[in-house]
C-alpha cells in the first residue's frame, strides 16, 4: 500500500487508545477522590498568553454583517480562564483539556495536546509537588514503581549538571557552558535567560529523572511567569519543573494574586515581543480584573498528558499515542 493510502490510519494502536482511555478514567478518579471539580472552560479566547516561547493560533470566524471578523486565539493553556473562576469562588478545579502551540513538532511535540491543569487553595508548593507525585505514579503504574522520588533546587541541578552557579555565573561562562551545544557565541542582544533556558533545555533537562521523579524548584526570577518570587530569595521563583527520563512532563507555580505585579510581567513581555520582532496583543484585562477582585491563595500546575501516557506505554514519540498527529488530523 502507498504512503497516501495509509495516510487516513491512526497514530496510535488500539492498545494505545485503550491505555489512553484508562489514564483519562484513572486521572477522573484520583481527583474526584481528592475533591476537586472538573470544569471545562472555552477553547477560543479572546486574549492570547504574552510569554515570548509560547506561540498561540489565531483564529477569524465568519461574520455575517460588513464589519470585520473578530480575532480569537486557540488557547494555549487553560490558566487564565480558571483563574477567573477561582476568583469567583469555584473552589479547588482541575480541567483535561486539549490546547495549541504553533511552532511545536518533534518526537515530544505535536502542536495539539492534552494537558491535565488543576489549582489548589491553600498548598505550599511542596504540597503541590507531593499531589502531582501522587497522580503521575497513578498514571504511571508499573513504570513508576522503581522510581525514586528526588527534588532539588535550579542552582543545585544546574551546579551538578553544568557545574556552575546559574545566579553568579558571568555572560562568559555560561558561553563557554553551551559550547557542546554548538553556540561559540553569542548573537548581539541575546539575554542571561536565554542562555540559561538553552542550558537547562539543552544539558542539564535531558539528564533529570533517570529512574526518578525528579522536582527542580526555585526557578530565577526572572522566569517566574505567573509565579510568585521566593520571599526568602528574591532572586528565585516559587515554580517546578518535573522530570523523567529527560523529559519534563509539568510546570507548576504558586501563583502570583497582585494584579499590579502580573500586569508589569505582562508588559515586560510585551516589550520583550516587540525587541524579537513577535506579534504583540491586548493583555487580558479579564484575568487583570480577576485577580484585583481577589485570586484565593493558592498554587496550580499543568500535566502533559500525553508525555506522560509515553511513559506508561513507553512510547518512544508523541504520535504513537495520539488518535492522530496535527498533520493528519
């Protein structure tokens, strides 16, 4: 059979399918056993997110008068809209949704994916860190049960993997820290965050979580996000990356509630749009307006599903589990 004619076949194989199917089933019950209500919130948005490495899909619908069709963005992530329900008294919330990211393929990406995003009052971070262990050895099953547990600080992981303080390190040292990368050197402009996001992704993310569930905490906080900074350390935001076998699989945050803060973020990124020469749009004002009213004290995180469902079956790349890839869907 030609490639064309098989090209209407799924990705994944129906044990595949099937194992997804239990994961999904086994996610619902672990948070209904922990209380927290699924809520389902709108796939077209009318603000996209700011962050410079997120790429959102915009979207015209048809209008039937003269004017012209209004712009909306596929989201990317379920945050704000659940953020505004959590300042609106939802309570603790979890979604599974499936959300969008131009610029994203390989063998861990695919730019339409599941992710399993949930928010909890009142948790520190460690507590977050020890509910998403909770769920993922869930998911995981048998290929958790030899994993440790392991959890250790950005500088730690960057000290161990690069040997180097990623807090004091000069411009110059972490140049000569990417060189088996390739990078000899830097282009004009190029920032102390985007050479610490080119180590971390490229040398020091990769060698995480071998047999572990590994938690890297304390982020710099100057990639903070929607995180709020360390009131202990200033210079570190209170944000995790979990990882195994190389692979992050969630991002989580004790997130930020001062609209004024999140606002200067925004710009902030804003700014930082317009100096790479990316699209700049309205901020949400809806999300603004949300957390001036009073976001609860709380910390949240997003789950790649699939990522994780690779894991389980040990698929080796993301279209082994999914019905069908972007490009043949």
């Amino acid at each position: 059979m030609s490639a064309a004619g098989s090209d209407w076949r799924p990705g994944a194989s129906p044990a595949r399918l099937a194992a997804r199917a239990a994961l999904l089933a086994r996610a619902r019950a672990f948070f209904a056993a922990h209380a927290v209500l699924e809520v389902d919130t709108p796939l077209l948005v009318n603000a996209p997110v700011s962050d410079v490495h997120i790429h959102s899909a915009s979207v015209r619908l048809a209008s039937a008068g003269p004017q012209a069709a209004p712009q909306y963005f596929l989201h990317t992530s379920p945050e704000y809209a659940m953020k505004r329900l959590l300042a609106a008294g939802s309570g603790d919330i979890y979604q599974i949704c499936h959300v969008v990211r131009g610029l994203e393929r390989g063998r861990l990406h695919n730019s339409e994916f599941t992710l399993i995003e949930w928010y909890r009052r009142g948790f520190s971070l460690a507590a977050l860190m020890d509910e998403v262990e909770a769920l993922v050895r869930t998911l995981l099953g048998s290929a958790a049960a030899a994993r440790r547990s392991e959890r250790l600080s950005y500088r730690d992981a960057c000290r161990r993997e690069l040997g180097l303080d990623p807090f004091s390190a000069s411009l110059a040292q972490l140049q000569q820290a990417a060189q088996p990368l390739g990078y000899r050197g830097a282009p004009e402009g190029n920032s102390r965050d985007e050479w610490l996001e080119l180590l971390v992704g490229g040398l020091v993310g990769p060698k995480l979580g071998r047999g572990a569930l590994t938690f890297v905490h304390g982020f710099p906080a100057s990639q903070a996000a929607l995180a709020r900074l360390d009131p202990a350390d200033p210079r570190s935001a209170q944000r995790f990356e979990l990882y195994c076998e190389g692979v992050e699989l969630a991002n989580g945050f004790h997130e930020l509630a001062c609209a004024a803060e999140q606002r200067a973020r925004f710009e902030a990124d804003n700014a930082e749009r317009r100096r790479r020469g990316l699209p700049v749009y309205a901020l949400d004002e809806r999300l603004l307006a949300a957390l001036a009213a009073g976001l609860p004290d709380c910390a949240g995180v997003a789950l790649g599903f699939d990522r994780t469902l690779m894991l389980a079956t040990g698929a080796e790349r993301i279209e082994d589990v999914l019905a069908f890839p972007t490009e043949r869907a």
